[in-house]
C-alpha cells in the first residue's frame, strides 16, 4: 500500500468514538464491575481504566456514579420493555390470549436471566428523579396497554386495565422473587415452565378467560 493511500485511509478512520457509544462502553463497563464487587466498591476511577476512557469522558456523560447507576436502570427497563414488546409481536395481531402470553413468558425468562442485574440496579441502589419517577412503571403500562386493546377487541373484559395490569405485574415480580427465594441454587432451579403455567393460569382468570 503506498503512503498517500495509508493517509487517505488513516484519515477516513474517525479518531474519536461516537458519544453514544463512549457512554454505552462506560455502562458495559460499570455492569461488569457492579456484578464482580458491588456498587459500593466501585470507584469512579475503576470504571474509567475498564471502558478505557479518560476521567473526564465519565463527567461529560454522567455527573456522579448515581447518574450512571440510574442510567443503568433505565437500560434495563428499556430491554426489558423491547423483549416483551417483540415477543409479543411474534404472535398473530388478533392472537389475544397468546400475546398475553408470550408477553408472561418474556417477562419470566428475562427476569430470570437478568437477576443479578435486576439486583443490583434495584436493589442496591434506587434512584431519586423526582416525586413521579418512582411511580412509573414502564412493564406495567405495556401490559395495561395490551389489557386495554383485548378489552376493546373483546377477547376478554378488563374494566380498569391499569389498576389490573399493576395488580398483574406484582403478582408476577413476587412469584418469581418467591421462587428464587425457595430455591437452593437460585435461578438454574427454577422450574420455569411449571411457573410459567400457573401465572399463565391465574392471568387468564384475572382477565376473564377460563
């Protein structure tokens, strides 16, 4: 390759990084640290050496390690949200029952891959936006969404999609923390079928099916 080539493509290369993906690698890198030694022990300073970015690049994105912690909450939510979302979308439009559950399925398995996650972004840190952020649930409104469009199709009756959907989605939260908590080896010994049968079963005849 001659040298005004090697220029020309050295020069097509960008030198820096989007900022998109700079605060991505620094979330990546906080996750993997969080999970290894906790959010307590992590220092500002270990999360910048593992993204491999100047401690100047944290403060551009994040103003504190609770900025990215409740950034990280917010990545969850969100991936949380696009898994039910696609996999409700996997089955037919006018498939009521089965998009109610695929959406259960969706929501048992992430729940249970994710847990550590779940735990650590939740659990051992919550973030304070506001008086309304706490209250917002993302999951519960995509469900009270679905509620409310079956309702109106007929496939069941929901008289108030929202106040059900929160019922729905706590029944689901304190199932699956019940069966993490009554198994030995946590979530490898979940038997995730036979749960996801009887939440299944007790979703329909919440909704009004047999």
């Amino acid at each position: 390759m001659t040298r005004a080539k090697k220029t020309a493509k050295a020069a097509a290369r960008p030198r820096t990084k989007p900022a998109e993906v700079r605060r991505e690698e620094l979330l990546d890198a906080a996750e993997r640290l969080f999970r290894e030694q906790g959010v307590a022990a992590t220092s500002v300073d270990e999360i910048v050496v593992a993204a491999g970015v100047a401690k100047g690049t944290f403060y551009l994105h994040f103003e504190a390690k609770e900025k990215l912690l409740s950034a990280l909450q917010q990545r969850f939510v969100a991936s949380f949200h696009a898994a039910l979302e696609a996999a409700m979308n996997r089955r037919r439009a006018a498939d009521w029952q089965g998009r109610l559950h695929a959406w259960l399925a969706a929501a048992v398995d992430f729940y249970l891959d994710r847990t550590e996650l779940h735990d650590i972004v939740f659990h051992e840190f919550r973030a304070e936006e506001g008086p309304r952020a706490k209250h917002e649930n993302p999951i519960a409104e995509q469900l009270a969404e679905l509620l409310g469009a079956g309702t109106r199709a007929g496939a069941w009756s929901v008289a108030v999609p929202h106040f059900s959907a929160i019922a729905l989605f706590s029944a689901l939260h304190g199932a699956l923390d019940d069966a993490l908590a009554s198994s030995p080896s946590a979530r490898k010994a979940v038997n995730r079928k036979q749960l996801t049968r009887a939440l299944d079963a007790f979703f329909q005849r919440a909704v009004g099916l047999g």
